[in-house]
C-alpha cells in the first residue's frame, strides 16, 4: 500500500511537471527512492501480471491489417538488430569484465542485452551472481528509461511533455469492446502458458489480440485510465526490485549501470542512424525498436508518440528471442568450462 501510493504521488508530481510517461517514470523514480532509503515498500508479485495483460492486449491492437504489408520492409532493420545485439554483448561484456571487475559468468549475463528473467535464470545456473545480474538488468531498464524519452525528444523533433498513451476514456469504451479486450487477454494467458511462451502474461495476450485486430475482428484499444493503471504498476514493480539491498550495492550498481547506458544508448543512436539510411523508418522509430529498455515500457514511449508501435515491439520481441535461444551456447563456446570452474573457485 505505500508502495502504491508513494507511486501514484510520483505519477501526479511528473503529471504536474508535464514530464513524459509520468505515471510509469514518476512511480518508478519515487519506489527506487524508497528503496535506496529503506523505507517497507513492496511490489508483491501477483499485482504485475493484470497490468502487463493489458499492455499485452494494448500493443497486440496495434497489429492493424496494413502492418502485415510491411513486413518485406523490416528485412533490413532485422539484420542490422543482430549486428546491434553483437556489438551491445561483446561492449557490455567487456565493460562488466574489465572495468566493474566482475567475474565472467556474471559479466556475461549482465552484459547480454536481453530479458531480465531469463538472463538471471540462466546466470544462476551458470554459476554467475543471481543478485548482481538482477540489478545490473534492473538499474539498465531504469535508466534507459528515464532517459530515453528526454534523448527522443532532443534528436527527433517529437515532444513528448505531459503526453499519455491514446486511446478513449473508459466511459466512452462500449460494453462489447471491452469485454472483447478482456477475452483476448484471458485467452491469450492460457495460449501463452500452453505454448509455454517466455514472459507469457505479455506476449500470450498480445499474439490473441494481433490476431484478432490483425483480422479485423476488433478495432478496439485499452481504455486509457487502464493503461495509465498499468505504467503504474510497472513503474512501481522496477523501483521495488531495490527493495532489501544494501544502499551501497544499489549505488555501486546505479553508477556502474550509467556507464554500460552509455555505451547502449551510444550504439542505439549509432545503429539507428546506419540503418535509417537503408530502410524506409526512420530515426525515432528505429532509436526506440533497438533501445535496451523492456519491451512493455519501450512500447509505452512508441505509444506515447504514436510511433509504428507493432514495429517496435515486434524487434524487441525478436531481440529477447534471440538471446535468450543463442546465450547458452554463446556462453559455453566463449566462457567454457574451465572459466565457469575458475569463477567458482574465486567466489
């Protein structure tokens, strides 16, 4: 509960301010406070799942019929993602290994750009350092998105103050299009759990829903007072992964974290700008499909600018994919045996 409502008064502090997202970054920004000060605020887990269906459902309808006729078009910016994930693996790896002195199983799963669940699932049984690989994704997804928005609006031209996700009021919603919404995200839950999909609560909901706007069976989004719901759930659930970690890890962590941001965010603008050049989308777009920020809340900042959001969100699906099926064979041809031994040894 205080959680909840140190958040909501985050949200409406950066909604006075007309800062951008505020109901996702000012929940974010006050629970990571909170946090650092150890005051009893929780994220328990059940409260996640509701929210991230709705951003499920919400960026499955953007999945319109004209989205299938571009896809020939993404060719392009689909090799250059696999160059980016490259480049971010072996420059965040190195960073972790050489400058922050971690060992290399741990500097492997921290510097891998993908999920955080499956990059701490897999670093734990790897051997790596659960609690620091956690952190290191954790403190990446904050900061990536607290500064994204702002570096959008700087190099796009785009403003981003105040704005909300569109989409009508939940009074103006009929009856039957929310309950179609509701369905899609329901079945899309049991679709994901049978297809035993990563991070299924997300992206069950959102293959239902593609489906059925995709087929023209909906043309319905979210009622906007829900999805503000959502960032704040989803604000609130990143401060609080700080929750019961000592003050001077999470700040050794933050300060370590704004370095290998840098080094992302520098390849997300450089990337973005090579592959601009050769495809039809353009800069912001691109800048927010390889940013290494979540999915859900990447999608949210597309949807804030209404910015080709099944383009964004179908590359930072793809990017997670992809490394979550490629790092364990990565790590046991660049790591080994003998190295995940010697990191045993040291710890």
């Amino acid at each position: 509960m205080l959680a909840l409502l140190l958040g909501g008064l985050g949200g409406w502090l950066f909604v006075q301010a007309k800062l951008p997202l505020p109901w996702m970054l000012g929940s974010m920004v006050v629970c990571t406070t909170a946090a650092l000060l150890r005051w009893p605020v929780a994220a328990p887990p059940v409260i996640r799942p509701p929210m991230t269906m709705v951003i499920g459902v919400m960026l499955g309808a953007s999945f319109k019929p004209e989205v299938v006729a571009q896809l020939p078009n993404w060719l392009p910016t689909l090799i250059g993602l696999v160059v980016f994930m490259c480049a971010c693996g072996l420059a965040c790896v190195g960073y972790f290994r050489k400058f922050a002195g971690f060992d290399p199983v741990t500097a492997f799963f921290a510097g891998m750009p993908g999920g955080l669940l499956e990059m701490v699932t897999l670093g734990e049984e790897k051997g790596g350092d659960a609690r620091i690989i956690a952190l290191i994704h954790s403190a990446r997804i904050l900061l990536v998105v607290m500064t994204l928005p702002f570096i959008v609006q700087w190099i796009g031209g785009v403003s981003v103050s105040g704005s909300r996700v569109a989409g009508p009021s939940i009074m103006q919603t009929p009856l039957l299009a929310e309950l179609i919404l509701l369905a899609c995200g329901l079945l899309g839950i049991v679709v994901g759990q049978m297809l035993r999909l990563p991070a299924k609560f997300l992206l069950g909901p959102m293959l239902v829903s593609a489906l059925v706007h995709v087929c023209g069976l909906s043309d319905s989004v979210p009622p906007f007072e829900i999805v503000n719901a959502a960032q704040l759930i989803l604000g609130i659930t990143i401060g609080c992964r700080f929750v019961g970690t000592a003050p001077r890890l999470i700040l050794r962590i933050l300060a370590l974290s704004v370095g290998s941001t840098v080094i992302l965010v520098s390849l997300t603008l450089g990337f973005a700008w090579l592959v601009a050049t050769v495809s039809v989308h353009g800069h912001v777009a691109l800048i927010l499909a390889y940013s290494p920020g979540g999915l859900a809340e990447m999608s949210l900042i597309a949807l804030a600018l209404h910015t080709e959001v099944a383009f964004v969100a179908a590359h930072h699906i793809i990017r997670v994919f992809l490394v979550m099926i490629a790092a364990g064979p990565l790590f046991g041809v660049l790591i080994g045996p003998r190295k995940a031994g010697d990191t045993q040894r040291d710890a």
